[in-house]
C-alpha cells in the first residue's frame, strides 16, 4: 500500500509538477492480477484498482492498516469500469456491469474479486473509509441510478451526474461516491470551481482515448496549479483545494469524498474573477 501524507496549503505554492504529481496523482493503479492500494491521510480514505484475472483478489488489510482484516474499521465502495465481474462478500455473491456500483459496510471479513472473463477482465475501482457502523451492503447498477443533467454544450460542459453512494441513496457513514458522464464535445466538469473544507474528495478519470488528457486543475482559489492526466489515472484532492478539469476530449469520472459531514450539497463557490 502506498502511503500519501498531507500537504500544508502555503507549502504547496513551491511545489514542482514532479512534487505535485507524487503527493497528488496516482498513475498506475489498474494492473492484471493485482489490487493496488494508496493510502492518504486526507480522512484516511483508501483508493485503489483491481483487475482479477483467472483468479479471485482478496481485499486484504495488509500491514499498513494494523487490522485483522480490511473492513474491521472501514466501508468501501466499488465501482466496475470494465467488463462484467462479482465481488464475493462473506461468501454471498454480487455482479458488476461497468459502470454498476457496489457498497460494502462494516465487519464484512471476507471480499474477493473476480472477472467473469479472465481475457476480458473486470476493473473494480475502489475507495475506502473509516466507519462507525455497519450499513447494509448493496449494489447499485447504472441502470437504477437516478440521472442527473447539467451544464450546456454553450459552456462545454454537458453532463449527466449519477449518484451511488449518498444521502439519498446507498446509505453509508460518511462514504459518498458517484461518476459524471460527459456528452461528445465537451470537455469541462465543474466550472466554476468550489471547495468544501470539511472533506476531500477522489477523482478517478477513464474512458479515455490513449492520446486524450485532462487538464485537472487544483490548489487554493487565489494559487491554482494544474496536473496532467492520462486514462485511468486518480487525483487526490485535499479539503483546501478546487477540483476542476477540462478535457481533449469528452471522458468520465468517478468522485468521491469523505469528512465532516454527509451533504452532497456543502460547496463553497468560487466567483471566476477570485480565481488566479
């Protein structure tokens, strides 16, 4: 597991992209026959990629949790960006399309992964966080996710926002996790920026073309630095920070945030002429 620490806001003005990239971007995360794991002391949410091939992954806890097993003190959320794949939970079985999600609470002691094709595997993405209590575990297909549109092709950002893991969704301690599909010809996800500095927040950008990039934009509204993402790649986002991109091409992402509160609404805007 890779561990990630906090970055004091005034430190990070002197940061270079090298620096900005090891503390913030995660590149290599989908590997065939691996589950590979970063933890970052931002809420102490844990973010990671699976691929199982032939056989199943175990979700393990290893030596950096100091827990008997992975979700002693934590809930995770699963989503598929692959082919079609389950998830065993105490040896009860849950299938994934792409794009389904899968919640899992706490005291759960056993997780495989698995891909029904190991030539066409599964991808699960996964984000981890600490918990209070056991919420039901469920799983939540695309399909009977509740579409959300917003933006406008004029601003270059029409979009449609499914929410998983929330309020008024799947219900969890303080996990919230969902994913943005934008349409053909638009490149922007949130503009204008916002904070929210009573969590952090994940992203994980994919279904994008080799060549495509996101430009995604972070740090304090008045000192905004910029990384450079490739398909497949996840941005840690901190408290302090905007969290802003603008594609090549259209992409999708998966947000998800912990902290304080539990209000998919808390956002502090920022107006475009504060921002530098």
């Amino acid at each position: 597991m890779d561990i990630r620490h906090t970055t004091n806001p005034e430190d990070f003005k002197s940061y270079s992209t090298e620096r900005l990239r090891k503390d913030f971007l995660i590149e290599n995360m989908f590997e065939a026959g691996k589950i590979n794991l970063t933890y970052t002391h931002y809420d102490r949410v844990v973010v990671g990629g699976a691929i199982p091939t032939s056989e199943g992954l175990l979700l393990d806890a290893g030596d950096s949790l100091k827990t008997e097993y992975f979700l002693e003190r934590r809930e995770v959320g699963f989503v598929n960006i692959g082919a079609k794949g389950k998830i065993v939970v105490d040896g009860e079985e849950y299938e994934l399309n792409k794009r389904d999600c899968l919640y899992v609470g706490l005291g759960k002691k056993e997780v495989t992964l698995h891909s029904e094709d190991a030539s066409n595997p599964a991808k699960f993405y996964i984000v981890s966080s600490l918990a209070h209590k056991e919420y039901p575990t469920r799983v939540l297909p695309i399909s009977e996710a509740t579409p959300t549109k917003l933006g406008s092709d004029a601003e270059s950002n029409n979009r449609t926002i499914y929410k998983y893991i929330h309020g008024d969704g799947i219900q969890s301690c303080q996990l919230m996790m969902g994913m943005t599909l934008l349409e053909p010809n638009n490149m922007w996800n949130t503009m204008p920026a916002h904070v929210h500095d009573r969590r952090m927040e994940a992203y994980l950008y994919f279904d994008m073309d080799e060549d495509s990039r996101v430009f995604h934009f972070m740090g304090e509204p008045s000192e905004t630095r910029h990384l450079l993402v490739k398909n497949e790649q996840a941005i840690l986002s901190p408290p302090w920070s905007i969290h802003s991109g603008v594609g090549t091409k259209n992409y999708t992402f998966i947000w998800a945030m912990a902290g304080e509160n539990y209000t998919f609404t808390d956002m502090d805007f920022i107006k475009m002429e504060d921002l530098k």
